[in-house]
C-alpha cells in the first residue's frame, strides 16, 4: 500500500487558496467553480450545485480569522433565498490513488446551532449541535473508487477527496492518512435513484434536497465501516451490469466485504424484467458473484412510495418485488432486510399528507435528505447484527422549512438546464389551440400527478395494445384509477376521441384525491364556472394542471 498523509495548507497561517489540480488542494467557490469544468461533475465532487438561475456569479465568499475558514453569502446572493437554508464549506484535496482514506478535521462553532459534515459525493458523516465557541473533531472512512459519470460510457477516475461542511461553524484543521486494507471493511452499495448520492441545489436545505439512502447510511454505520456508494439513477437489475457499473464493482470486492442490493423502481418499467422473472434472474447473478469473491451479499426490498387511490388506500405498486426479494433470500440463503415493508408502516401511519415531509416536494417515490437518513437509520439497525457491531445512536432528524424549492427570481432571462419533454408544456407550445384528446387527457394528467410508470400493459382495451408506445401510460392511468368508465364501456379507449372541461376533470380530480385530499371547492378553485359541456383546447388543459401545486 502507498503511504498517503495530508495536512490541509489552512491549518497554517497564510492565505486561503482555491483549489486546482496543479496545487493539489484548496477551497471550491464559484470563483474556480464555474471556470473548471471537472468541478462541475457531480460523481467526481462534493454533490452540491448552485442553483442554475445565478449562472456564473459567485454564491459564496471565504472567510479566514481567528476560528477557521467559513463560508459567507457573496453580494449576489439575494437574502431572500438564503432564509432557512445554507451556504456550502468546501474542501479537495487531490488523492495519488484508490481506496480507503480516513479523514480529521477540526471544526469551530461560531454562533451556534446544526452542523452537518459530507465526505465524498454528499455522504453525510456527521451531524450534530455545534455551541458558538466550541471545537469538534469528526472523523470519517471514505472510499475512492473508479465511477461512470451520468451521460458517459467509460468510468473515470475518481481521485480527489471532498469536505463539505454545512452550518455556522469553521473549519480549523483537516488531515488525510490511506487506511490499510485490513483496518477499514466497505459496504458496497447497488442501486438506483432512490438509492444514489443524489447532488443538492446551493443554497441548502434537507427538506428540499434529493437523497438516496446509501449517501446518508455512512453515519449510521459502525466505527470502521465506510460506503462504497454505486447506485446509479434510472438503473434496472439489468442496465447496472450493461452500462458497465458491475465492472467496476465486482473486481474491488475483497472477502469480508458487505454488497447491499436494491433495485426494482425502474425493473418495474421493463416488461422482461418482471419480479419473478428477468428482475429475480438477475439478483441471483449479483448474489452468486458476489459470494464467489468471499463478500457477503445482502439484499433490500425496494423503498414503498407515497402513493395512494382514490378511496385514500395505501396503493403498493412494488409488493411483487417486495415479495420477489423475500423468496429469493430463502432460495439462496440471504440475508434480507425489508426496507419495502418498513417505508410503507411509516407511510400508512403519518397518512398521504405527513408522510410527504419524508419526500422531495412534489415527488412521491424519492426521499429528501430527512427520509434518505430515516432509511439509512433502519438499515443499518438491520445490518447490526450481520456486521457483528452495534450502529451508533444517533438522534432523530426531525423535518423542518423550508418545505419548498427555490425558484426563479421574476425577469430571469437565463435557460433552464435542458431536460426530458414535459407534456403540460408540450401542450402550451405544440398546437395549443387544438380541441384535447383522450390520450393527451391521460397523459397530462400523469405528468402533473408525477405518477410513476408501470411495466408489462395488462389492461384489456382493445385499441391499445401492448406495443403501443402509449401503452404504458394507459396502464398506469388505469392503475390510479384516473381513466373514467365511460370512456372504456364497450371495451376501447377510442384515444383520439376530444375531451370535454367536464370529462377532464374527471380524470384530473381523481388524480388529484391520490395526491392530497380533496376540497370540496375544489373544480371550482380550478376552472371556476366555465362551461363543463364545452370541448377543451390543449393550451387550456396545461393552464388546468398547472395550477395544481403539492
């Protein structure tokens, strides 16, 4: 093994410096932020991102004094965004090659209140109260592995080390030492979305951040374990091999190593990939490897989603893979841990409304930062007893505002970052005053209820078949029970057949029920007294959806 120690050039006196590959070390502000490109990979940086309305101008400026170096709100920066959220400390320091590395720094209070440290692409690894005036050493593990940035095709390699710290407090000292093989054991972590270290808009705040559970589970885990986090976002059981993310896992495998597995989310979009077929194939594989190189293999059932019918029923979209999972651990002697199960107690219990304080807003399948470290809390509580260590206690992270996302200031004249086509704006920009379909009904409608698309089409209408490009979002309007039964009486959708006002709201308000509950007032804050009977324009539908707000 390389001999790698590092003390970082502000735990002396002098300047602070801004990192570059050529110094080996420093400070990321917007400064260097915005001119390197590689500091705009989220897998290979901290996961934090300014919000995209800014463009180039700097959010943040350093502060060096008596107490450390922290972070201050730059001129640009509009007091308004910053209330109730924060500003990132961050630090990189360029690794000479993979593996384990153990992390120390030094941080000073300064006027009190919540901290929280990440390691590496936004793991948390400390969390805590943090009095004006007080000194806190936090040590954590984490891993550098090779990974395949999202749009590429080849992995690349990860080689720099990221601090964050988050919260009024400085950052005094931090050193870095390479931990030998057989002083730090690693959870290697498979998955998807709901899984990933998610990146997080800057300014911060949990409640309005992407999580997976993975990023948070390291400060749950035992002293001595560390993450090796490779879930992906939109991976099946089958692209995570494809897309060449197995490659990269299953070499660094060493015996003793922990491989946790949940997938599921998106196998459920594939037909081949059915939760006793193609999605059970494919965990099988993953465990047999997994044990051929002597790591244990453990598998997750798929996190519930917050999601419900009409008549307010829990709605389990991901029981067959739950119970997928459970089969396969008894076939192969795996260890399960039901993560499924738990998520959805904790879902029926608070009810649809409460329970969305665990989401990112507006989203009914992916955790923000406070539900990611809920699930996180539970796995490894799960794991105690497989690791032969007890997790830490750590105190609940109880959600707090903001509950909303930032959004643009009025008059930005700066695009937003391109994205997949949404049909509510679809329907603004394409043809607009023409009269609405059926299908074009069906499909905003789930758009603007950000229902997640079932797989394998089931529903028995003759004018949609199973290859039909529509075909899904059939099924998963018909699963929601948002499809109203006069359209489909003599067995066909007859989808290009127009739409009236009052037929729209008959998919729109159902829709709307198994998302919030329902006023009473509720058509008329809508569409007011317009005329039910009238046929309804695209532009006019879209203007219907986007008043709807969760």
């Amino acid at each position: 093994m390389q001999d790698v120690s590092f003390c970082a050039d502000f735990c002396a006196p002098g300047a602070v410096s801004l990192f570059t590959r050529e110094a080996g070390c420093g400070f990321v502000t917007g400064e260097n932020f915005h001119t390197d490109r590689t500091l705009r990979i989220p897998e290979l940086n901290s996961g934090f991102q300014p919000v995209w309305w800014h463009g180039n101008a700097p959010l943040t400026r350093l502060v060096r004094d008596e107490n450390g170096v922290h972070a201050r709100a730059a001129a640009e920066l509009p007091a308004g965004e910053l209330a109730g959220r924060a500003l990132p400390l961050w630090y990189k320091v360029l690794a000479p090659c993979e593996g384990v590395y153990r992390l120390r720094l030094t941080l000073h209070g300064l006027y009190g209140g919540e901290v929280l440290v990440f390691a590496g692409r936004r793991r948390l690894v400390w969390r805590g109260e943090l009095p004006a005036g007080r000194e806190q050493v936090v040590e954590a593990l984490t891993d550098l592995t090779p990974i395949i940035p999202g749009g590429e095709t080849r992995p690349a390699r990860d080689d720099t080390l990221d601090v964050t710290v988050i919260g009024p407090a400085a950052l005094l000292c931090l050193t870095v030492e390479r931990v030998a093989e057989d002083q730090a054991r690693r959870i290697f972590v498979l998955g998807d979305s709901t899984v990933t270290d998610q990146t997080a808009a800057v300014p911060y705040a949990p409640g309005t951040s992407y999580a997976g559970w993975g990023q948070m589970l390291p400060w749950y885990l035992p002293e001595g374990w560390c993450v090796s986090n490779h879930a992906h976002s939109g991976l099946t059981t089958e692209s995570f091999e494809e897309e060449g993310h197995w490659a990269v896992v299953e070499p660094r495998l060493r015996p003793g190593d922990f491989c946790l597995m949940q997938f599921g989310h998106n196998d459920q979009k594939r037909p081949h990939l059915t939760a006793r077929g193609g999605y059970t194939r494919r965990l099988r594989s993953y465990v047999k490897r997994v044990r051929a190189r002597g790591a244990v293999p453990v598998l997750v059932t798929p996190l519930a989603r917050n999601s419900w019918t009409t008549g307010g029923q829990y709605n389990d979209l991901l029981r067959d893979y739950a119970e997928a999972v459970f089969a396969l651990g008894r076939e192969e002697n795996v260890p399960v841990i039901d993560l499924h199960g738990e998520s959805m107690a904790l879902i029926v219990r608070e009810g649809l409304e409460t329970a969305k304080q665990w989401f990112y807003p507006g989203d009914f399948t992916h955790t923000c930062d406070y539900g990611a470290c809920r699930m996180a809390a539970f796995l490894a509580g799960q794991l105690s007893g497989l690791l032969g260590a007890c997790a830490p206690a750590r105190p609940d992270w109880t959600p707090a505002e903001p509950r909303l996302p930032l959004t643009p200031p009025e008059g930005c004249t700066l695009a937003p970052p391109a994205g997949g086509e949404d049909p509510i704006a679809l329907c603004e920009t394409r043809r607009p005053g023409e009269i609405l379909t059926r299908m074009e009904a069906l499909e905003l409608v789930v758009a603007a209820m950000k229902f997640f698309p079932t797989n394998a089409y089931s529903s028995p209408l003759a004018d949609i078949v199973g290859q039909d490009p529509r075909a899904v979002t059939v099924q998963t309007a018909i699963q929601n029970g948002i499809v109203p039964a006069a359209w489909t009486r003599d067995g066909s959708l007859h989808p290009t057949a127009p739409v009236r006002l009052g037929e729209f709201l008959a998919v729109l308000m159902p829709g709307y029920a198994t998302r919030r509950l329902l006023p009473r007032d509720m058509e008329q804050q809508m569409v007011g007294d317009a005329d039910r009977a009238a046929p309804l324009t695209r532009r006019d539908a879209a203007a219907i959806c986007r008043k709807i707000e969760f």
